[in-house]
C-alpha cells in the first residue's frame, strides 16, 4: 500500500469481544488494527502471517 498522510478519522463502536477478535485477526496478519481494517474495509487481500516455526520440518523445530 502506497503510503498517505491519513488526516480523517473514523470512529466504529463495538463490544469488547469484537475488539479482542479484530486485534487478534491483525496480529495474525502482521498488521496495526487500523491497518487491518483500512484492508478488510477496501477489500484489499488480507493473509494471515505465518512465523518460520511452523514451516520448519518436524524434529527441527526451536525447543520452547
């Protein structure tokens, strides 16, 4: 995404519940919750990020 001074606010109510699953979702995706939304809002592709660990062969992966 093409960097933009972003000046314009925009204020969404929403339970507690849906806050800590909107934040979850982002962070997953490796993005800000306003970056996610900005995404999700524009239809823009959103994948879910995925760490090393979980692309490393089985008995190769860090003890923790």
């Amino acid at each position: 995404m093409t960097y933009r001074k972003r000046t314009t606010a925009i204020q969404v109510r929403v339970t507690e519940q849906e806050k800590r699953k909107l934040e979850r979702q982002a962070k997953r995706c490796g993005l800000s919750l306003s970056g996610y939304l900005r995404r999700v809002g524009t239809g823009e592709p959103v994948a879910a990020f995925h760490s090393q660990r979980f692309h490393e062969p089985a008995g190769q992966r860090p003890a923790g």
